[in-house]
C-alpha cells in the first residue's frame, strides 16, 4: 500500500521553529511530506530564527506583507493556499500546524472533501480546531517538553481527565459486544475509535507511550496478549467477585496449590452461575492462566496441574 501523501502547512505567527523537526519525525506516522511550506512576513526582524530550520528542512517560505496593521494577512493566504492545493488533487492529506482558531473552518473544509487533517500546535490551541480535526497533537508531546512519568505525576492542564476517556472506552466497549456478541474488542480498534471521539487524545499526555500501557494502569479494563494482537474488555463484578474467589480458594490451599481440576469444581460449587466462555474463553485453563496473581506448575509425582500463587 502507497503512504498517503501529506502537504505541511505552517502558521509561523503562532508556532515556534524549535518545533519544526519534531513536527516532520511525527509526520511519518501518517504518510510522506510532498508540500512543506511556512507562512508569514519574512521581512520582521522576529522572523530571522526561521531561516536556519528551514534551509535544514527544505521548507519553503512564503511571503506575505501586512497590508493593515492589526490584520493577520497570513493567514488568509495560508488558507488560499491549502484550497489551491486541495483543488490540485495532488496531497491524501493535510497537517496545518497552528494554534490559532481561525483555521478551524479550514480544517472541516479539507475533511468534507475526503482528506486526512492532522493539527498540531501548542497547549493554548482551541478546541474548536482541535475538533475539527482528524487527528490533533500537542507539541509539548512531541518535543520532549513537561514530560510525564505515568500516573505518578499530574495531568496536563489541557488534558482530559482519565475518567473521562475510561468512560469513552468502556462505552466502546459495550457497543461492539452489543453489535457482535463478542467480550473482548481488538485494542487497535478501541484506539482508532477513541481517536474519533477525541482528536487531542494521546496516551503522552499521561506520561506513556504506548496505549496497551496506558490501558492496563485502567482499574475497569483487562488486557488479552494474543500472538497476532492485544484484546481487551472490561472487567464486570461478576468478573470481580470470580477472581476474588479464585484468590480465596487458592490461597487456602497454601504454597501447594490446588490441582486444576480440583479448582474448577470448587469454583463452581461458590459460583454455579460461573462458565468460562463467559470471560471469553474455550477451557478453564486458559482463563487459570489469564489472572495476573496465579501460576500453573505441573506435578510430575501427581501427574497433574497444580495452581499457586505468584
């Protein structure tokens, strides 16, 4: 498959050129860069730290006078020149990199006509914009700066809070068992659908890197490793009180351990209502498996399977 082309379209009133190759690095996520170009008033002093990172990048700039003091005239052109471009059918999509909301109308025109609208811009963009895009990014995330280390530390203040996004996802959730029947949903398609809900979510934001980790620091969520990919579901009470009977009967069986078998009858006798394909699985001994506190050793005096605590 082709990577989608992608035009690169920069605010320069609004953004700062320390951004610039972070904002490339992050790009490649989504396709290849064919149109890189830069808009503002070149001849203010203020503008001579732009010259370097754009001889280094291979940016072009574009020119535009303040005809009238007190009125963004870059903008309108940055604008005229997103259409010239969309109108060339040349791009799949578009990165504006601005903080300012005027270009919000821009960025619903450019998804009305099928492409791709990433936004990328500092923590003061509004949401307007942010919403009006496919995908927004903070560059406070992608420079390195106000770094995380997981939940240790407090959200940024533009930021969802956790508990909202964890109610996005297990409303997901709910969605797709009540579409298809099934209790757990791949973890790419929760992330691509969360995307879609929320443009600024970004597992950075919290101070990780990836969303499986993110998703496991979430009380309500279990994740599924599988070869091919990572499933995941959310964990009811019923599934609540299961495991705190598993904990209880393994437990009491001291370092030992309990044979497998021996297990799963004693659940059932607690909790007749308990069947395993209710957790999504096919055998009793994979679901053993799946709970983070047990350990399955093998007996060779017994010949059998013993279940322990980690």
């Amino acid at each position: 498959m082709e990577e989608k082309r992608f035009a690169l379209l920069i605010d320069s009133d609004n953004i700062s050129a320390k951004y610039v190759k972070n904002i490339l690095d992050e790009l490649t996520k989504y396709g290849v860069v064919t149109n890189k170009r830069i808009y503002g008033d070149w001849t203010k002093t203020e503008t001579s730290s732009w010259k370097d990172v754009l001889l280094k990048n291979s940016i072009q700039p574009m020119q535009q006078f303040a005809y009238t003091k007190g009125k963004n005239a870059t903008d309108s052109f940055m604008i005229i020149d997103a259409m010239d471009i969309l109108y060339s059918n040349t791009v799949e999509g578009f990165c504006l990199v601005t903080s300012d909301s005027d270009f919000t109308r821009l960025a619903a025109r450019l998804r009305e006509a099928g492409k791709m609208v990433v936004g990328m811009g500092e923590s003061k963009t509004p949401e307007a914009f942010i919403s009006a895009c496919d995908k927004f990014t903070y560059l406070g995330n992608i420079s390195g700066e106000d770094e995380l280390e997981g939940s240790s530390k407090k959200e940024k203040k533009h930021t969802r809070k956790v508990g909202e996004i964890e109610n996005a996802i297990l409303t997901i959730l709910d969605e797709k068992e009540s579409a298809d029947g099934k209790t757990k949903t791949d973890m790419g398609e929760v992330g691509s659908r969360l995307v879609k809900m929320y443009p600024d979510f970004d597992v950075r934001n919290y101070g990780y890197t990836k969303f499986s980790t993110f998703c496991e620091g979430l009380k309500s969520l279990k994740l599924y490793k599988t070869d091919k990919s990572i499933l995941i579901s959310a964990v009811n009470k019923d599934e609540e009180e299961v495991l705190k009977l598993l904990r209880e009967i393994v437990g009491q069986a001291g370092t030992n351990g309990i044979d497998l078998g021996t297990l799963g009858q004693k659940l059932k006798e607690a909790d007749p209502t308990f069947n395993v394909k209710k957790y999504g699985f096919s055998q009793f001994k994979k679901f053993i498996k799946s709970v983070p506190f047990l350990k399955i050793t093998v007996d060779d005096k017994k010949n059998s399977n013993m279940v322990i605590l980690k």
